[in-house]
C-alpha cells in the first residue's frame, strides 16, 4: 500500500520481450498489484511476463487472442484495478519508459491534493528529458496537444500524448469505459470522457526514458484516426455536457 491506499500498476505489452523483465521488475514494493495486459504478441512477451509472475506474486497475467491496440490494454487493466479494490489506478508500458521513481508524484496528486487523476509531462520536466526525446515524438505531440486541448476543454494540460497516468478507481467507475478510445488514441479519448464528467486532472512534470524500446506509432498511419477521434470527441463532449446534461448557450453559440 501506499498512504493507506491500495495500488494497482497496469503494464500494457506488445512486442515488447526485450524490456518487460526490466519493467516489471521496476515497479515499487508499495504496488499491491500489477496486471500485466499482452496484446497478442508475436515475440516472448506473454512467456517472459509469465516467468515474472512466478517470482512476483503480485503480478498478473492475461493475454488477448487478437490484438486490440493498446487502449483495449488499458482499458481491460483498469476494469481489473476496480474489480481487485484498488484505490488508484496507474499505467506503465511494458517498454519501461516510464521511470518508477517518480510515480509518487502521481499518487500524491490524487491522495493529498485531490486530483482524480495526473499524468506525466515530459515538457516540464528537465531540458535534457525534450533533448533525449525524438524529433518526430517532439513536434508531432505539441502538434496533438494543441489539438487535443481544444477538444477535452483541458487547456492547461501539455503532453496530451504521455500515457504515464494515475487514476482514482472512483473516477474509473463514473467513466463510461466503453467509450474509450481502443488504440493509440487512447489519451485523447480518456482525457474528452474525463473532461465530460468534471475530473480534475493534474500535470505532472515527469522525464521520459528513451533507450532500446521501439516505437510502434507510425504518425501518418494513426494521425487520421487520431483526428477522427477529436473531432468526434469535441462533439460528444459539448452534446453530453452543455446539452445533455445541464443546457449552456455555449451550445447554441456552436452550433449557429
């Protein structure tokens, strides 16, 4: 536990056999539970994260017969953190860019500042974090936050993109989950849903480590799916809040 709170880590994995050993094996004692999620791998992924299971009894493992894309991981990780009763909520990848070290200051946001949820933001961390950070990694996020800073309402959050997150259980259970982008939009859906239900989210600065894990984001490949997914979600978020359920003329102000 941590601060009396009972903490799950969900490790979504695909392909990624070089680093899950070092991945979980970083998680901090405190975790009470990791639920490593593999997306159909093709490599030694699920049999690498079995091995750990055996020495780890707070790990486990379950596996999709297809892949689902790293929103369905996610996804299927917070439905068990809310099933096993935990408190929070957490995500590090399995190609263990996200340092462990710095996951109480998440916990902290949520459990002594009230946040719902934080997540990480490698551009208010130190210079040498956006040195270390690919070029193509660097433009191509400020270009989606700014994108995705319109669509959620959340616009004093920066890094939309970082998928280091801490999340209350509670604000877990008000979230339609269903409505949760699948894949690699997975951020800027979660972040419209949580804006929708009135989450206060925390940003966090957090460095990034970047080393021997390969990308699977191919930016001109996901990027249309990814503004299908803002567009959409603008929408969805002024219809359900500023119409559905409490009426604003700022609908009408849109909509003329």
């Amino acid at each position: 536990m941590y601060k009396d709170k009972r903490i799950t880590v969900v490790v979504p994995a695909y392909n990624e056999q070089a680093l899950i050993g070092e991945t979980l094996k970083g998680v901090p004692e405190y975790v009470d539970h990791i639920v490593v999620v593999d997306d159909a791998s093709k490599d030694e992924t699920l049999v690498r994260a079995q091995k750990c299971a055996e020495a780890d009894s707070r790990i486990e493992v379950q596996w999709h017969e297809r892949n689902t894309g790293v929103g369905g991981t996610v996804v299927d990780g917070y439905r068990r953190a809310i099933e096993n009763g935990s408190d929070i909520a957490c995500v590090m990848a399995g190609d263990n860019q996200m340092p462990p070290e710095h996951l109480p200051e998440l916990l902290d946001a949520i459990i002594e500042r009230s946040y719902n949820a934080a997540k990480g933001n490698r551009f208010l961390a130190s210079q040498q974090s956006l040195e270390t950070m690919p070029r193509y990694r660097f433009f191509g996020n400020i270009l989606l936050t700014i994108l995705t800073k319109a669509a959620s309402g959340y616009w004093s959050i920066f890094d939309t993109q970082n998928g280091y997150y801490a999340i209350s259980t509670q604000t877990l259970r008000a979230l339609d989950l269903s409505r949760v982008a699948r894949r690699y939009d997975l951020e800027n859906s979660i972040l419209i849903q949580m804006n929708i239900i009135g989450a206060r989210v925390a940003d966090i600065p957090i460095p990034a480590r970047y080393g021997e894990e390969v990308s699977g984001i191919r930016l001109w490949r996901v990027l249309p799916r990814l503004m299908l997914t803002l567009f959409r979600g603008f929408w969805q978020r002024i219809y359900r809040k500023y119409v559905l359920y409490n009426f604003h003329p700022i609908a009408l102000f849109l909509c003329s």
